[in-house]
C-alpha cells in the first residue's frame, strides 16, 4: 500500500504547499502524539529544527497539534537530526521530531520522526499515522485538563558536543590537524565547529552564518566546490562538508578532491575489522552504492548487504541482521555503536581518528579503491507511472543485456521529489553513458508522445 504523505525520509515538499503546510504538520502532531501515547504518565515529545525560514511556521503548528494530542513539547532549536534521535532517548521522549528537508534548497522543508528509541518509524506505523490523517473525525484529542505544555530546553547543543566527542578514545586529540568544516548554513553551525575546536583541532570555518535562505546554498555536502577551494587556500589537511540537517558527511582531501559516502564506508569496515569491532562480518549499503566498494569488500573477506534507498531501509537491515556500520555513497554513515540514525559529525570523527593512527596524508588513508564508472541522471515527471509503460520495461530489460553480468543498473522513483533516477555502471563508460541516455530518452519520451 502506497503512502499519500510518507516518502523514503519522512514528510517532504515545498514549504507552505501540500503536503508541508501548517494544518498538515498540526495534524501529523496530532495523529503522532495519539500513536504514541502509552500509559498514564505525562507524554513529551522532543521537536528540533534546521535553519529554515518556513521551520518557524511548522513547529509552531506541531507545537499546537503535540500539545492539542496531551504531549509535552520540548523545543530544541537548531541542532542536527542525529541530536534529535539521542535526545528522544536521553530525555526519556515518547517521540522525537526534526523538521528538516535535509539537503534541499530552503523552500522546501520536511518532517522526520523517531520513536522512543531513536530510530526512525516503520512503514507500518507510517501507514497507522497517515491513516488517521485521512480520517479527521476518528482523531481524539485530549481533555482540556489534559494538554500539553511546550517549552524550549537549554543546554542541547552542550550535550551533543559531549556525546560527540565521546565517540572517539580519551587519549586522542586531533592537534596537528588543520580542519576546514563547512557547515551548510544548517542545523549543525554550531555544534560541528566547537566539537572539532575542543578536541584539539585547527578549524577553518565555512558557511555558519545562516539566515533562513542560505542553508544548502552552494555549499555543504551537495555543494563542495567551494571547499574543495578552500582546502587548498588554507592548506588544510582535510575538508568537512555537512548538509542542512547534518546527518550526512563528504570529505575532501588534501589535494581538494572529494571523498563519498561508499570510501568512508570503506575505511570504517577495514579498520573496525582489523580491530575486531565490526559485527556481521561485512557492511550494509543501498543499491546505489559503487560496485567497487562490493569488490573491495570482497578481496578483504567482508560482505556488502544492500538495500532499497534511504538510511532507514539500511539501519533496518543493520538492526535485523546484527551489522554495526552501514550506509549510503550520499554521506549517510551510520554507526549504530554510537547512533540510531545517519550522523555526519560523528562520521567525519571517524574519519579523523583513522588519520590520527595512520599518520599519513587524508587522501592515502581514505582511498581505498577505484570507482566503477557509475552515471545517474535524472527525468523529471508529472502525473502517471512511468515505469509501468510496456515501452520503458522493453528498454529496461535491453538495458540490463547491454551491461551483462559485470555491470549493475537501477532505476527508481525518488521519494522525496517527481523524478525518474536512472543509474548504470560498468567497466566500460561508453557503455555506461550510452545505455542510461538510452533509457532516459526513452522514459522522457512517453511526455512527447503522450
């Protein structure tokens, strides 16, 4: 069964247009205030923000819709989803919110939720909230001696700091290290810089100045040009790009080039193999990642699990299988000896341990292995389902001819906006390049001739 609201990272789209409108956020409170209501002691629910202009307006109504449903609300302010989730669990929360649309541009916002436990909610408890959405006059709020209060809690960012650095052995400091961190303008402006600060580190800090507009603006993990720039000015020994809700890290390295999600996933499974911390005897990724991660992991005796797209899919996989390290080739890093969910600081403190005990240059710690040539693009669409038309899933299957057994193709909706994702990879980029220009020809096509 399909989700009307829900898509792979909770509720996402353009801020003040459905489906991310306040009566929708006050009745995504109410129903998920109601769902998770158990016993008679005073329920709370724990709400934390990016920097987003429109974040005012949303938690305002998730405020009236939490306290309406009888939950206390404890307002947090700008700090990173991950925060969020530790602090669901630390502040002994019935629920934990963070409104965020992650890596998009400002206009859009979104609405992730955690349970108890910190981790994000399953489909089935998605379908039950959206189901009470859909049906207003079977929602029972609560008695008028019975509301909830709402009031903002202090000393957050302190406790994430601390947590953070607890991630990493006593003995280390990260002195001798020049760091350049690019916070995206985003919820993790404070926290990341003042982390890396107390543990010793040099720090260069980029875009921590946000304004309700600029989070996610040519900066961050989707945007690292600008640090790849600012790495060779300063000469720094490694750069950190976070994105707006700062659970997804990408590195760049000394010489300025980008390091992705799949070499950190890489570095972490062999070292923590080496040390014997890493369980399950292999890694957890989605289907996206680079089949040279795959073989990789291979030649060192580990395995690769894959999953459908979206941390929560991993961490699931990881939970359900007893993996402790998982993620996405996006940055999402999860490391679930410290987290519940993808967090970008603690995955760049990672990082930056390896290169402390390597004490080599960032680029010949963090490289692991040559990329498979992969190509993705995108075919935007409205209206329809374009991969049930007999025309694409005849191209479809030429496609998967064309790359034999020793390449790999995915095709998929995004879930969070109206495009067609068509991804290849192969040894051969020709190759690789033609059959997804192929296929994006042809799905673009159906518009034409529609």
């Amino acid at each position: 069964m399909s989700k009307r609201y829900f898509g792979t990272d909770g509720i996402r789209g353009q801020a003040n247009r459905f489906p991310m409108t306040a009566e929708i956020a006050m009745k995504v409170a109410m129903a998920a205030g109601m769902s998770f209501q158990r016993g008679k002691h005073r329920h709370r629910v724990v709400i934390g923000k990016d920097t987003r202009l429109s974040g005012y307006m949303i938690e305002n109504a998730m405020v009236a819709g939490f306290c309406a449903a009888g939950m206390d609300v404890f307002l947090l302010g700008p700090i990173p989803t991950p925060a969020v989730a530790m602090l669901a669990r630390s502040l002994r929360a019935d629920l934990g919110v963070m409104i965020s649309a992650s890596h998009n541009p400002y206009y859009d916002n979104g609405i992730k939720l955690f349970g108890p436990d910190g981790y994000k909610l399953s489909d089935e408890i998605e379908h039950r909230i959206e189901a009470m959405l859909d049906k207003e006059v079977e929602i029972k709020l609560a008695d008028t001696d019975s509301l909830g209060r709402a009031k903002r809690i202090d000393g957050v960012h302190d406790r994430y700091i601390e947590f953070a650095k607890r991630t990493l052995p006593r003995s280390m400091s990260l002195s001798g290290l020049r760091v350049v961190i690019d916070c995206a303008n985003g919820a993790g402006y404070k926290v990341a810089p003042a982390a890396l600060w107390e543990l010793g580190a040099d720090i260069v800090t980029m875009n921590n100045e946000p304004n309700g507009f600029n989070v996610n603006q040519e900066c961050g993990s989707t945007h690292p040009e600008a640090l790849q720039k600012k790495v060779h000015e300063v000469r720094a020994d490694i750069g950190i790009a976070l994105d707006g809700d700062a659970d997804r890290v990408v590195i760049v390295d000394e010489r300025g080039e980008i390091v992705d999600g799949d070499q950190i996933l890489a570095m972490i499974a062999e070292a923590w193999s080496k040390s014997g911390r890493l369980a399950g005897g292999g890694i957890v990724a989605t289907v996206m990642s680079n089949l040279g991660l795959e073989r990789f992991l291979t030649d060192i005796g580990l395995s690769l699990h894959r999953t459908q797209v979206g941390d929560r899919y991993v961490v699931e996989h990881m939970r359900a299988h007893g993996f402790n390290v998982g993620g996405e080739q996006s940055g999402h890093i999860v490391l679930s000896d410290f987290s519940t969910t993808g967090d970008g600081l603690v995955s760049a403190l990672q990082v930056l341990a390896c290169i402390k005990r390597a004490d080599k240059p960032v680029s010949e710690v963090v490289r692991k292995f040559e990329s498979v040539p992969q190509l993705l693009k995108n075919v935007r669409f409205s209206g329809g389902k374009p991969l049930e038309s007999p025309i694409v899933k005849a191209a479809i299957e030429e496609a998967k001819a064309r790359l034999g057994t020793g390449g790999r193709l995915v095709i998929r909706p995004s879930g969070t906006e109206p495009l067609i994702r068509v991804m290849a990879e192969a040894d051969d980029r020709t190759l690789v390049e033609a059959v997804v220009d192929d296929l994006v020809n042809v799905i673009a096509g159906l518009k034409t001739a529609a």
